[in-house]
C-alpha cells in the first residue's frame, strides 16, 4: 500500500519548483493531485510531466473567485480534499527604502491573503483527520537583507500553523508548516538573476550563499517534497503544529 493511496490532494504553486516536486511525488505515493498556477501555458506543461492523476486549474490565490473556480473543480470532479498544500508564494528582494505599496500589496496579497483563504475556502470540503501544510521559510527566522517583506510574510504563515492547529483540533485536522532553505527553483533562479546581471557574480553569490548551510550546497525540490509526503500521510500522524526546516542547517545555527 502507497502510503498516499486514494488520497485527494490540492497543491497551489504546483507548475513549477516545490510544488511540482510535490504533486509528483504525491501521485507517485498514489494520491490523485489538482495543481494551480497563474500561467495557463507552465500549468499545462505540468500536467503533462505528472502524467497521471492530476488536474490543472489556473488559478491565482490572490483572487478569491479563482479559489471559488478550483474547489468548485475539486467538488465536482472529487468531492472532497484529504490533504491541501499551500504553497504559492512570491518574493522580490526591495531595501526598506525602496518598499513601494505595490510591492506590498502584491507580496502580501499571495503570502498572506491567498494562502488565508487558500485554506478557508478548502474547509468544507476538508476531510475530518486530514493534512494542512503551509509553505513558509528561513527567511521568517533570519534577517534577510532587502527581504523585509518575504521575510514578515512568512513569519505570518509560522504564526497561521500555531494557530490553526488549535482552530481545527477538534476536527483533527492537523497543520504543519514547512520552511524550506536555500533550494534550486526557476524562482529562486530568477531571484539570482535579478539581483546581479553578470553570470560571474551570480555563481559567486551561490557560492556565498552555500557558505552558510551546513550542508554545504543548495537543496533540490525533492528534497522539500519528501518532507511534505511525510507530512501528508500518517507516518506523520502524532505531528501538528510544528515548522519543519528543509535548510541543511541553515537556520539552526
């Protein structure tokens, strides 16, 4: 028996990075997957690489009408949500001198409030002793530099997972949050890519920052979704409330 067989999962973010990583490992542990993503042409593409058991619904958090068009999805193809993944996120780097308010609204509209009523809106679908995991990050527990933002918005989802592990006790659902370190996404490519032009100092600064893990290298997608299969499925089953760091010891000392 898989050890996710004939569970429906909900995996937001799950075109690309972490999410595919995700929603492959999910259906390959048997569990049948709907993965969002706010561009049409890299959600398709994903579906294509799961294969099997997996549907894609363009979707962006931020708009509570695109969340009302997935679950209605979900309802009427599956009829319930055993394990939802919030993981969609976005992070620029911005000083706090070059903080704009529409750098704010974005980064919070879909760290925050897309993933609030990512999870809101999946409740009455939710299955009593079901799996909540929120995607938070390191960066919620160390001072990023020209990150304040990412950084405060993770720091909510932290709090999220304390607090609506108590919110859902007593449907047993539990929530857990994961906090991934420095891990080979597009995302955290493009990051790279935005703070330096050169290739050159591009390759320095991973260098520099692999420096800081412990580990010494930057982790893989997989990595993390070995983390959320443990956290989706009963081997996990005494575990709610906690942040669990995918880091290689980055935040740890």
């Amino acid at each position: 028996m898989k050890k996710l067989e004939g569970k429906i999962a909900v995996i937001t973010g799950g075109n690309s990075g972490i999410g595919l990583a995700t929603a492959q490992r999910f259906v390959a542990e048997g569990a049948y997957v709907f993965i969002t993503g706010r561009r049409q042409s890299e959600l398709d593409a994903a579906v294509r690489q799961i294969g099997k058991n997996v549907t894609g619904v363009q979707s962006d958090v931020s708009n509570l009408a695109d969340l009302d068009r997935l679950y209605a999805a979900v309802k009427e193809q599956k009829g319930r949500i055993d394990i939802l993944f919030a993981n969609a996120g976005v992070g620029e780097f911005a000083t706090l001198v070059a903080i704009t308010e529409e750098h704010f609204d974005k980064t919070f509209g879909i760290n925050v409030k897309g993933l609030l009523f990512t999870v809101q809106k999946a409740l009455p679908l939710f299955q009593d002793g079901g799996s909540i995991i929120l995607t938070a990050s390191t960066a919620a527990s160390k001072g990023v530099e020209g990150f304040s933002l990412y950084n405060a918005t993770k720091a909510a989802i932290r709090s999220f997972a304390r607090t609506w592990t108590v919110d859902l006790k007593q449907r047993k659902i539990r929530v857990n949050a994961i906090s991934p370190g420095s891990i080979d996404t597009p995302a955290s490519r493009l990051s790279l890519s935005g703070l330096v032009q050169s290739e050159q100092l591009s390759e320095q600064l991973k260098k520099n920052l692999m420096s800081t893990v412990p580990l010494g290298r930057i982790g893989s997608p997989d990595e993390v979704a070995k983390v959320a299969s443990f956290l989706a499925s009963d081997d996990s089953s005494y575990i709610t409330g906690i942040e669990l760091f995918v880091d290689g010891g980055s935040a740890q000392i």
